[in-house]
C-alpha cells in the first residue's frame, strides 16, 4: 500500500460524505459503466480516500475514475486513479490520487474553505 504522508493537509470528515464514482477507462479502453456508490472517508487536494461496496481489481488493471460529491452545496468532480485497496468487512476503502489538474486542487481548496466556516458556524449557533 502507498500512503502520502507528505501533504500539505488532508481534511477527515466527522461523518462519510455521499459521493458516487465511475470508471471511465480500464487499462485505457473506455467503457459505459453506471455509476456506483462511494463514502468519502478525507480528502486533500491531491487525492480522496473513500469506501464503497464495490471491490475493483485495481492490482490487475489500470482504473481511471471520476468521483463525484457534493460539498458546501457545489459539485466536486476529479479524476484520477486509486493507488490502494483496504478490504474492510464488506467494503473496500480506497486511496485515490487525483490527476494533477491545478484547477480542480484550487476548487477543493476553495470548497472546503466553506464548508469549514459551515461547520464552524453550525457548532456556534444556539440550539
């Protein structure tokens, strides 16, 4: 397993985010394949970790994915390929590396600014 300790930061939700994934490509043949569901575990701007009931043979093809969530109500979209897989009960939890796509780095960054002071601000207000 590879792990990328290296970051900047990686942002752990308290509870999984609802996201789906697709593959778009397997060993760089395209395919129509629906979209499945994906907990999103942390994210950084360089990958996601997520957790989904689907177990990819991503030890013997080469996967291209796109994630799909919404956060601080916009729509986070990256493509990439998972890097590892966890078997964890009857899921798989998966280490997914973004492309470097600079654009979708700056939205993430951008998207979680929000959702933070969201947070924030929900944990302040009087119940």
């Amino acid at each position: 397993m590879i792990y990328k300790r290296q970051e900047a930061f990686r942002f752990q939700f308290q509870q999984p985010i609802h996201g789906t994934f697709k593959i778009v490509s397997i060993n760089g043949m395209q395919g129509d394949v629906k979209s499945a569901i994906a907990y999103i575990i942390d994210i950084s701007p360089n990958g996601i970790k997520f957790k989904s009931p689907i177990n990819l043979p991503i030890e013997q093809n080469d996967f291209l994915l796109e994630i799909s969530f919404l956060l601080a109500d916009q729509l986070i979209r990256v493509l990439g390929k998972p890097k590892w897989k966890k078997i964890a009960g009857k899921m798989c939890v998966y280490g997914f590396t973004g492309l470097d796509d600079k654009e979708t780095k700056k939205e993430i960054v951008n998207v979680l600014k929000i959702y933070t002071k969201m947070i924030y601000n929900e944990s302040k207000s009087p119940d």
